[in-house]
C-alpha cells in the first residue's frame, strides 16, 4: 500500500477526517466548509478576471514582458504541483480504497 502524504488545507483536512472518523454532523459541516472555501475561491478568481478587463486587455508585449511572464508561470506552476501531487493522491486513494468511505 502506498503512504498518502496530505497537506494543511481544508480539503486534506476533510479527507483524513472522512477516513477516520465517522460521525455525520463533523462531515456535514465540513463538507459545507469545504464548499464555501470552493465558491469563494472560484468568485475572487472571477472577480480579478473580470477586474482586469478579461481576455480583450491582454497585452502582447515586447521580448522583455513576455520574458517576465514566461518566468512568473514557470515559478507558478512549480508551486502548484506539490498541490497537484496531493490532489491526485486523494483521488487515486478514494477510487483504490472505496469501501473506507460510508
């Protein structure tokens, strides 16, 4: 069997907790956190984008902003990939181990 290795977010913490533990009230309620913190995150992202006058104020820039840019999504995608690693390690548990879950 393979070590699952889960992070400090609500999502992780709702997993090991849905593991653990049952006792439905504990899972409502951070099935509900879970969900707000999901909607919250995906409005702030919609906020910004639109903010930013969406798709038609992109720049297409000179060599040195597109070098920034090209720079600044290196450094972003290499921090998103332990969560990335953490994501898919859940699912790969859930659909491995789905009789641990009621």
């Amino acid at each position: 069997m393979e070590e699952l290795e889960l992070q400090e977010d609500i999502y992780c913490f709702t997993f090991f907790k849905f593991i653990h533990e049952y006792d439905p009230s504990i899972q409502k309620d951070l099935l509900i956190k879970c969900t707000v913190t999901f909607v919250f995150q995906m409005s702030l992202i919609y906020f910004i984008f639109i903010e930013s006058g969406g798709i038609r104020s992109v720049v297409t820039g000179n060599y040195s902003l597109n070098f920034s840019r090209i720079i600044c999504g290196y450094l972003l995608h290499y921090n998103i990939i332990p969560e990335i690693g953490c994501a898919l390690g859940l699912m790969t548990y859930v659909k491995n181990n789905r009789r641990n879950f009621n």
